[in-house]
C-alpha cells in the first residue's frame, strides 16, 4: 500500500463528511484511511458505517487522547509507505490531490516530508491562500530552525511524509506542527520536497485547536520557550529570541517576574536588552491596537 491517509477525528459529522468524500473523490486510489476517533460519542462511527469502501478503518479510542496523542494513534495504525496526515476539518482541494502530494516523495527520494500550498477557508468560504515564499523556501534550505520564527508552511494538513516511525511531540499542542517539521526536515539534512500549488483546503473555525491556543497565554509562552530550549537556539543567531521576546512582549511578558507569574517553574532568565526589546514589541503591539482598523 502506497498512502495512509490519518484523520485524527473529533465530533462535527459535517466536517468528517466534507474531509471523506474528498478522498473518495481521488483519482490515485493506492490507499487506506485510518480514521482514529477521540469524540465521546458514536456519531461518527454511524457516519462512517454509511461508507462501504473497505479501505476506510475506523478506530474508536478507548478513552480521549486529546492532541497530538490522537494524530500518534493514526500514524502508529498506518500500514502505507508514506503517511498523509488530514484534520477532519480539511479535505483536498481537486481530485488530483493526493496523487501530487505522493509524486512530491516519489521524485524526492532523499526527503522524508514534502509540503504543498493550502488555502484557508472560514465557514463562510472566504479563500485566504497560504503559500510559503520562495525566500522563505530558500532559508529552510539552509537551517530547518528557521521555522521557529514563524510557520510559513502551514498546518499538518499541508504534509505528506515517509513512514519510518516520526511522531508528533506530546508535549506540545499549539507549536507541535513547527516541532515536527524541524525534526523531519533535520532528519535528513534539510531535505525535504516543496510545491507551491494548493492541493489541500484548511477549514478555519472556532473548533480548531489553534483557535483555542491562542487565547491562552501560558500555553504559548511556554511552548516556545520549550522549542526555544529543545533545539538549543542560544546558540543560534540572534533572530531566533528575538523571537521569543516578540511573542512574550505581545503577552505583556517584559521582564523576568512577568514570566514567573504565568510559569512560575521557569529558569528562562532576562537580560537588559531582553527587557527593552520586549517593551519594545509589547508597545508596538499597543499603538497598532489603538489605530483605525
């Protein structure tokens, strides 16, 4: 078998529908679909047993494994040789989708992750395309870090990767996909195959869990410091915490007793400049609020 193609599903039959029939709707039709279900509920399960294709698995989780745990699950049930992660809120963009995105690994046979464009969607299907520069492919070319000062490629959805055993850390929610691609991409040297074309939509909702990081300050703040300190990037330039003291100035984070209020357990320390570039960004922050939208 060629493509696993894992959806980590939560509730929303509508979005799980949208997400299946775009598969089905594939011309390349070397694959099976591993749906692995966290709902407290069996709506899904019903929804899946109006499918009669037998390449769709459904697995229901014993208890809640939330995410990333979730996303692991599918991946350690797949049995393809490349793994398609697909959020049960998105679903390819054209019939043609898939069959690229394995075409990306086939021609790349040193990559072990390929990446293509996406487009975002809102429940009122307002396109907003996502599409990583040429300048920013070029840098990741150079040093996979340099996903840490923002993610350009998009959200897991936007990945089709070799099956050799990578997992999602579980230690992180909102900063897991970044995590990801550093590693796969380290993994093999900073290679890694790319695609500006759209081949998959991302449902934007109040549901996804990005949404909900966002609005907790602690949950982002101690991610990045955590990636900040995973792939030692003290010793990289020094774009890489500016970084991190944009996102903890944006937080209202300037000094080193702000962030102990929030992660009273941290050993992140700051420096004088931290705290000016801090307060510089968290000032930014302020006048771009208080102007004219």
């Amino acid at each position: 078998m060629k493509v696993s193609i894992c959806i980590p599903a939560y509730k929303h039959i509508d979005f799980l529908k949208r997400c299946l029939n775009s598969i089905l709707e594939q011309r390349f039709t070397d694959y099976e679909v591993v749906i692995t279900d966290d709902s407290p509920e069996d709506s899904l399960q019903k929804l899946v047993e109006e499918y009669s294709d037998e390449r769709i698995k459904y697995f229901k989780n014993e208890k809640p494994l939330g995410s990333p745990l979730n996303w692991n699950e599918g991946i350690k049930k797949a049995q393809g040789e490349y793994i398609k992660i697909l959020h049960h809120d998105d679903w390819f963009s054209s019939p043609d989708s898939l069959e690229k995105y394995v075409r990306l690994l086939d021609e790349n046979p040193s990559a072990d992750i390929a990446f293509s464009g996406s487009c975002d969607l809102d429940s009122h299907n307002k396109p907003k395309p996502h599409v990583a520069s040429s300048e920013f492919i070029s840098e990741l070319q150079n040093d996979a870090t340099i996903i840490y000062t923002g993610n350009r490629l998009g959200a897991p959805s936007v990945c089709i990767f070799r099956n050799k055993g990578y997992l999602f850390d579980p230690n992180l929610i909102w900063l897991v996909d970044m995590d990801f691609y550093m590693k796969v991409i380290m993994a093999r040297d900073n290679t890694f195959a790319f695609t500006p074309e759209i081949l998959v939509n991302i449902g934007i909702s109040e549901f996804q869990i990005t949404q909900q990081c966002l609005a907790e300050t602690k949950v982002k703040i101690s991610e990045k410091i955590y990636l900040y300190k995973k792939y030692s990037l003290e010793n990289k330039p020094a774009k890489y915490r500016k970084s991190l003291l944009k996102y903890m100035g944006r937080e209202k984070i300037r000094r080193t007793s702000d962030l102990r209020d929030i992660l009273p357990d941290s050993d992140f320390t700051f420096s004088r400049s931290d705290t000016f570039r801090a307060y510089i960004y968290y000032t930014r922050k302020k006048i771009r609020s208080l102007l004219p939208q």
